[in-house]
DNA sequence: TCTGTGTTCTTTGTCGATAATGTGCAGCCT
DNA sequence: AGGCTGCACATTATCGACAAAGAACACAGA
C-alpha cells in the first residue's frame, strides 16, 4: 500500500461543502487554491463527483446536480494524514499511558501497533526528536526521556528567555506594521470567550497559540518562531489529557493575555516585560502543578 | 543493497591497531567495549582477521600472526556511514556550490547524484531541517533557505543569549564539579596549541567545539546543549571551505578562549559575561566577513 | 491575449524485503 | 561464582517498487 489519499479525502470533505445546487462549481485552479491541493487532486475529486451523480462535468461547466448527503462524506478518520496519527497515538502513550523515562522504543512495535510500515515510523521519530523526549542510539533503540518535571523546567527556561525577547522586539515593532491590527484582532477574541467563558473555555488554547505565535513572529529569528512548535505541542496534548481545573485556569490566563495585550500596546518596555514574566511564571506553575498530580 | 556495512569495516581497521605479535587480543566482551560495536561485529572481525592470517583464533586465544600490511585496511571512504556521505554531500553543495536562497531540493536527483537510496536522503533532509536551513512542503519539494547573512544573524542571536546564560551557571558550578578539572585540560591545550600556531593553527576548530560544549553542558538544559549541533555544524563545515585568514583568526580565537577560561576560573559573574560577549561578538564579526566574502 | 482544460511526466509518501548489526540465553571454562 | 563463548533471534538501515499528489506544457475557448 504506497501513499494514502488522505490529501483526495480530505479535500474532496472540503469540497463537498462547497456544493450549491443550481450552481456551477467555479474553474480548477481556483478550486486549486480553495482546497490548498494540485489540480490533480482536483480532477480526481470532480471525477468522483460526477460518480456519486453529484455534479455534471463538462469542461468548463460542472453544474451541481443535488445537495451532498452524510454519506457522500468520507468518514473523518480516513482524512488525517498518516504522520498525524502516529503522532497522536504516540503522544498518547508517552502523556496518558505509563511511560518511563529510561525506557526503549521499538520501531517495529510501534509500526505493528499503530498498523503503519516502519519508514513512517521512523521518519516520524526523527521528527520528533527535535522535542528533546526521544533520543536515538545509533544502530539501535530509541530511548524515551520522558515527559518529566525536569522536561518541562528547561522548557520553560527557554520559553521564558525568547518571548521576553520577542516581546520588547514586538513592542519595538512600527505603528503600521500589521501585527497590531492582529493584536487587536485577538484581543477582542479573548473578550467574546471570557463573556461566555463557562462554556467557551475550552476554546482557550487556540487563543494562547495565536497570541504567542503573533509574538514570536515579531522576534524574526527562525530558531525563536521554530522553538514555539515544540512549546505547542507539549501543551496541546498535555492539556487535552488533563483537563483538571480548566475552566479556572483558562479564565485565569484569559485574563492575564489581556493585561499582557494591553502592556504590549503601551509599547514602554518595563511594562511588557512585567507582563510578560506575570503570565509565564503562572504557565509554568499550572503546567508543574498539572504535572504534579499527573505523576 | 540493505544496510552498508561501514560499521564492521571502521571497527575492522581500528581493531588492527591493536594487533600486536606474539600477544593475542582481549575477550570479546571487551574488544566491544573498546571498538563500541557488539559482539556479533567484533566476532565478524575476528572471523575475517582469521581469513586474513592475521589471527589463529581458537576459544580465548586469539594469537596475533603478524603485523597488519597497508593493505589490510579497508580504504577509508568505505567506512564513513552513509548519513556522513550524505551530510558532506549536502553541506558542499549548499555552502560551497551557488546555492541560491529559494531553490528547491529534490530528493529524488540528490539521492541519483549521491548515489544513495531516496530513503536515505529524506531522512537526512528530516534531520537536517532542524537546523533551519531548509524548509518542507508537504507533499512537494524542500525550499532552500539559504546560509545568508541573515541565517547567520539568527543564529548567533540565540547563540548568545544561550551562551550566557550557560557561561553564568559554569561560573556557579560547584567547586568540586568535574567540569573545572576539565576547562583547566582545555586551557593547557589552548596554551600548548598557541606556542606553536604557525603549524597548528588548524586545530583551533575541536578546541573551540569542546570549550563551547564544556560551557554548554554547565547550562543542564538540553535546548541549549543541542543548539549547539546547530552552530557546531555550520561553524565546521563553513570554515572547512573558507580557509582565509584562518592562521591570524584562529590565533586572536585562542588568546580570547584564554581570557574566557580565565573569568570563568574567577567565578565573578561580570568578568564571565564580559569575556563572553567579548569572544561572541568577534566571533560574530569574523563570520559575517567571511560570509560578505563569501558572497 | 489571457485563462482554463487535457495530457503527460516527475516527484513524494509508504510499503515490504533483506543484509548488517545488536541482544538475550544456555552452557562452558577458569 | 563469575566471566566468556556459541548460538538463535530481534531490530535497524537501506533499497527498490508503486500509487498518490504535484508540475509542466500545448492547445482550446472566451
């Protein structure tokens, strides 16, 4: 089995959504670009339309012939590329299941669990060993290091020492320069979650990863922005495991993002540095303290 | 062709240094240990050193039968693992050959050039993109980022900021930590690499990768200590093909790497961060004089 | 003349197969 | 009793193959 067509499933969900009848699906390159795929793709998904009797093709005209169905829609596990399932089901196991520090990681297992070929496998884990959670023994195993107090400490020691830089540097940034409009953009989003924060807490940490990564982007430092992935990544899956206190500690953040926003449009230096050491010491406490009654 | 066997020619050649008439080699348990392959590598070795007449290998004896001949040694490219070959390959091409910024890579031609299976190339190329000097689209090609001036700032932007920090926890190590013994070996070595620099020049390059190591390693955090495979490689390789002025930067180096060692030996928190910004800051010119010559 | 389509070709992502290398166990020698 | 050897087995590194996805180009239609 080469290559999943997870890219055609996907986009061909995406597409579906587009679908209006009466109406003409416009040319291909622009649905090109509407589904971030080759024309190839596309080509593949209009033909698989007409198919399912959805559309009528021909040449220019691709006229929309009934509404899509439930059925019409691949089932959404069939749509994630193959590295993002390793990728969650290895997080899974070294963040939930037991997972030693010290312990060996076997490719072949790994492979065999998760029903994928090695190369994938083992791709994945070079990826991944950038995160500092994995290690490789030439010629042989991989070594888990854990997710581990220790871990997380020299995480944060260097979160803390390139978002202090990133934000005198977007503090500094000009009165014209984009990232204010998307500075305020966020801020109002944050207001709209907290008035309604009981039910919409959760959607908290796609507000901390675009305020963080609007920061970072103004450090213009490629090693600054790169580093963010592995701090999103720690935190995306160790807060969707443990979801203890969530609605408290999201609030909480909430409003400690609105106070840092705010700093950072005084632009004076002292106060968003201040702001920015209040928010990071009270991340790092509740990520020690989550891992505290982890372990 | 599966795996090279590059780990048993090395091994090989190392063990006939060890050959000497009329003795016979240590038990197979620590030949491992002194070669740093397994058992099943080093019985291949004795196998073929019996097939070779080198050895009479019964049991525990293994009598030695003569001297190794030049020709005995497997030739020296044949034992370099493939990743090496590769990385070499790579790092000529992007440093030396007009690499512009932009530019795509092709797994596919760059595994034909190198004559290496496309596997062997991705996975470089996925271990390689930490570094931050190429770029994946999914699906697609790499993108070239380019070793410009820019790159170069990035880098030692972050470069210095870690340093510090570490320079400063080396300066609060304990003073019975390891880690003094060892800077006072490297400041001999520097000093015994100075009183002869016309003709030693060159080795100025493995004593600033272990100071900087050495400093690195006091920091206990594993971003910084691997951060500096990322400088290591660039300083190496770039510096490989741009010998000029190499005697007269490499001496002034030295005489700097002396100073550092010696503030850090007063553990005085403002004498290590002077010496250390002054060291990174020449540090920081002289690549950026090499690059605009470069370019 | 420009944008869209038909067609063909190239390249990537994934797999299984295979030699090199590493690892574990049972018995043997000192 | 402790380390060494012999042997059988497990795992890694690398390759070639092939379907999915992307890219190039000539022609057609507005």
């Amino acid at each position: 089995m080469p290559k999943q067509n997870t890219v055609f499933k996907d986009a061909y969900n995406r597409c579906l959504r587009l679908l209006v009848v009466g109406e003409s699906l416009p040319s291909e390159p622009e649905l090109c670009s509407l589904l971030g795929v080759s024309r190839t793709t596309v080509r593949s998904i209009l033909s698989q339309m007409v198919e399912a009797g959805l559309i009528e093709w021909n040449k220019r005209s691709k006229a929309v012939q009934r509404p899509p169905a439930k059925s019409d829609y691949f089932p959404e596990h069939e749509t994630s590329s193959l590295s993002d399932v390793i990728e969650r089901t290895f997080m899974k196991r070294i963040l939930v299941g037991g997972a030693e520090p010290g312990m060996q990681i076997n490719e072949l297992e790994l492979a065999r669990e998760i029903g994928v070929g090695t190369t994938s496998v083992r791709e994945f884990l070079i990826r991944f060993s950038r995160f500092g959670l994995i290690e490789k023994r030439p010629n042989s195993h991989w070594v888990l290091k854990g997710f581990t107090r220790q871990f997380a400490e020299e995480l944060i020691d260097v979160r803390e020492m390139f978002e202090l830089k990133s934000a005198a540097a977007f503090a500094a940034l000009p009165i014209d320069d984009p990232a204010w409009a998307e500075l305020e953009a966020l801020r109002r989003a944050h207001v709209e979650v907290l008035a309604d924060i009981d039910s919409r807490y959760l959607e908290f940490s796609e507000l901390d990863d675009r305020l963080h990564r609007l920061i970072q982007q103004a450090s213009g430092n490629r090693f600054i922005i790169d580093f963010y992935d592995i701090i999103a990544i720690v935190f995306h899956y160790h807060y969707q495991w443990n979801k203890a206190n969530a609605r408290e500690r999201n609030g909480k953040a909430i409003l400690e993002h609105l106070d840092y926003i705010e700093a950072l449009k005084t632009r004076r230096p002292e106060a968003v540095e201040a702001a920015c050491r209040l928010h990071l010491s009270s991340a790092r406490l509740s990520l020690m303290q989550s891992l505290a009654t982890a372990a």
